[in-house]
C-alpha cells in the first residue's frame, strides 16, 4: 500500500520479551491505517515514538529507563513529536514514573490496549485479535496463547504486573494462525508467560497438546515449537505431539531455575528435584532426539556452596542442549524481596554465574559438534556476502545459535540467493562452535 505523504509516522520500540512484542504487533496493526510504521532502528524524525518497556528485573528496568530518557531526548532535539510508554514499567511504576518523567506524553499499562489505540487516534473495533503487524522477518511469528500467570514463584514480579493467567480461546488462536499464515508465516513459536497452563481456566483441563494438533492444520505453517513451559504438572500428551506430529518442533524451552530442594522451595516452584530429573528423562525418553533449553538463577536465597554444587552436577547429568542463567535480583513487591535475605554476594552471584556457563559452553560445543556430518533441514532467516543465516528445528530465532551456508552454486544454480530467505533447504553439517554451525547445501 503506498503511504500518502500527509500521513503522520510512528515508531514502536520494544524491550524485553517476545510477548511484548506480540503486543506491539497488535497495536502497530490497529494503527497501522492510521500512521505510517516506521521500522525500529530506521533513524528518521516521527510524529509518534512508542516504547514497550520491560519491568521484570533490575537489568531490563534499566535498560527500558533508559530508553525512556533516549526517547525523552529525541523529543526535545525535533526527531520525536510525543512520547508515549506503555508495557511492564509502567504498569509497575504507574505512580512513580510520570512525575520522575514528566516530559512523557502519556503513560499506559501492560494490559491498556484499547486506551492506548483510542488516544492516538484508533477506534475500539480497530483492535483485532488477529491482527498484526509482524516486526520479525516475515516467515516466523511469535504466537501469544495466553496472559499472565497464576504461579507465584518468590522472585517474580509477572503476576502483579500481568495479572491471573488468562487463556486465549482456541478458535481464536487458529484464526490468528490463518492470518499469519496467509502473510507468508511458516513457523509458530508458541509463547506465554506459561504455556503448559494453557486451557485450565476455559476448559478445566490443560488443552497445550490440542492447540498444536489444530494449530498444525493451518495451511502454510511447517513449524511450531515450544516456549516458557512450566514443569509442574507438565501435561505428557504434549510430549506425543512432538514425537508424532511433524509440524511439531523436536524442542522444548522450559526454565527450571534450579535443581536444589532447598532453592527449588524458597523459590515456591512447586516440584523438587526428583520430579524434575524424572521429567527430564521422561522428555528425553518419549521424544528421541529432543533439545532441551532452559534457564537457571544462580543467586538466589537458599543458595550455598552446597546447592550450588548440586546445580552444577544437574548440568553435567542433564546435559541440555541450550542453557541460560541469570543472577537473582531482589524485587520490590515479591515474597523473596520480604520474607528472605539476598544474602549471596553480588561477586559471588557473578562467579557462580561463569562458573556456570563456562560449564555450559563445554556441553554445547560437545553437542554442536555431534551433528558435524549430519544432514538437516533448514529455514533460511537472511542472506548477506555470500552466507545465508539458517535454522534448523533444534534452533529458536533470537535466543540460540545459528547455521552459516555458504551460497553454492554447484547445487543451488542461477537462483537470486535472496529468494531463498524464508524457504527450506537441507544442508550438511561441517564444522561447529559453541553457539553455531557450519554447513553446506545439498538440496533446495
């Protein structure tokens, strides 16, 4: 569609997660009639800046302040018109931040949508749930099932500011699918602040393992895979879907924060770790070949040398295949920050943390270097001099490696390389790091 010239801009800049961005998406959609979108990073003036902060730990409040000020000081150079913020900072700090920040046009919060769109200038029906305008590369989406969370782990601020979990209605969920599809959409990544919740609230029983049956009945989708799972109570069917449905993604992101009973229960996770090397094994065991992803605080009160130690035999056991960690961080507002000392020290924090990872860059290297001579199908994510950015279904955009191709014209011909961005290919494995692998075409 061609953009008069008359018609106002508008730039949306997105902290944190992936379900913000979701989020973005839709509002961009609902306005996108209204305001010409100018892409994040383009650096032009516009009449609209939005910001979508994050306020999960100390970490992202800073970096999302930050950006606030950064936009607050375009504003006064003439490169930004207003500024408006919504999202997890300002649904958290509601009193505090537009007197720290007057200079803000207007401050909405996590769940203020249709506020949102109505004040700059969209109307109530504009808002539809499956509409979006995606701001990943056009052949992937992230697809939010659900909102909030009624966990209450000690150290997590989500619930108070997102809210009781609430499910999105299945029919709908597909609708948007459809959508995504027809906008040439062929990987789902299935996201929530939990996904294996999904469904308790509409349907009295956990429906994650159905959403994937119907969700890969949409014409056009190839791929879906799985983000933020919850290891309490983990619904098994779902661990058929990936072992039988080929659509589904042999891959699964599910944090466990830690392994220790004594961390596990000041943590109020809801398992020990009995339950949780059962569910490992169970994971490894019904889908063969399974990359495992997690996530882990190291930190957190309970923590000794001893539970420490512990952690760090999980990991050599479990052997995942993508690990993440983070140093505990004391939030204001949660049953960490008032029933338990941060009694850990930042120095020690930041040790345990890379002796951690050093850990983990060892193990992933091993596994990495496993696939060398294999075969594996790719999507294509971008091209540039010569080498396309590929990833296979063991690999989610954003958070993990990547596989480099050189372009071959041996196997793939005259083809204009950039065409193949967002198509498959297989490729051969020929050499790997820690993070990515290196490989060739053999069929597109």
């Amino acid at each position: 569609m061609t953009v008069s010239q008359d018609k106002r801009k508008l730039q949306a800049v997105t902290l944190g997660c992936s379900k913000n961005r979701v989020d973005t998406e839709h509002i961009l959609s609902a306005l996108g009639n209204l305001y010409e979108i100018v892409p994040d990073g383009e650096d032009i003036p516009v009449d609209v800046l939005l910001l979508n902060t994050c306020g999960f730990i100390g970490d992202a409040k800073e970096e999302s302040v930050q950006a606030v000020l950064e936009a607050v000081e375009k504003k006064k150079n003439g490169d930004a018109g207003k500024v408006v913020v919504f999202g997890c900072l300002s649904q958290r700090y509601a009193d505090e931040l537009p007197g720290l920040i007057p200079e803000v046009d207007m401050w909405f919060g996590a769940r203020d949508f249709a506020p949102l769109v109505e004040a700059l200038g969209g109307g109530q029906a504009s808002l539809c749930a499956a509409g979006r305008h995606l701001t990943t590369p056009s052949h992937y989406a992230y697809l939010k099932i659900s909102e909030g969370c009624d966990r209450r782990c000690s150290y997590c601020a989500i619930p108070f500011i997102r809210g009781a979990h609430k499910s999105v209605p299945m029919e709908e969920l597909v609708e948007e699918a459809r959508c995504l599809a027809d906008k040439g959409v062929k990987e789902l990544i299935v996201i929530a602040q939990d996904t294996t919740y999904y469904g308790l609230d509409l349907y009295g029983r956990r429906a994650l393992a159905e959403l994937l049956s119907k969700l890969s009945e949409v014409d056009g989708i190839e791929w879906i895979r799985i983000h933020y799972s919850y290891p309490a109570s983990f619904p098994e069917d779902v661990l058929g879907q990936m072992a039988d449905n080929p659509k589904v993604c042999r891959y699964m992101d599910i944090p466990l924060q830690h392994i220790a009973d004594k961390v596990l229960g000041n943590m109020h996770r809801n398992v020990d770790g009995a339950w949780t090397r059962a569910l490992i094994k169970k994971m490894r065991e019904k889908v063969p070949g399974v990359v495992l992803r997690t996530t882990m605080i190291v930190g957190h009160p309970g923590e000794g040398k001893r539970e420490f130690a512990e952690l760090l035999d999980f990991v050599k056991e479990a052997r995942f295949e993508r690990l993440g960690a983070f140093k505990y961080s004391e939030e204001e507002g949660t049953f960490g920050a008032s029933n338990f000392r941060d009694s850990v020290s930042a120095a020690v924090k930041q040790e345990r943390l890379d002796e951690l990872m050093e850990l983990q860059s060892g193990i992933s290297l091993d596994f990495n270097q496993s696939r060398t001579g294999t075969e594996v199908r790719v999507i294509v994510d971008s091209y540039s001099d010569g080498i396309y950015v590929c990833r296979s279904e063991f690999e989610s955009p954003e958070v993990d490696g990547e596989i480099l191709v050189k372009h071959d014209s041996s196997v793939m011909g005259e083809i204009d390389p950039y065409s193949l961005v967002g198509e498959f290919m297989t490729v051969r494995v020929t050499g790997a790091d820690e993070y990515d692998l290196i490989a060739e075409p053999v069929e597109i």
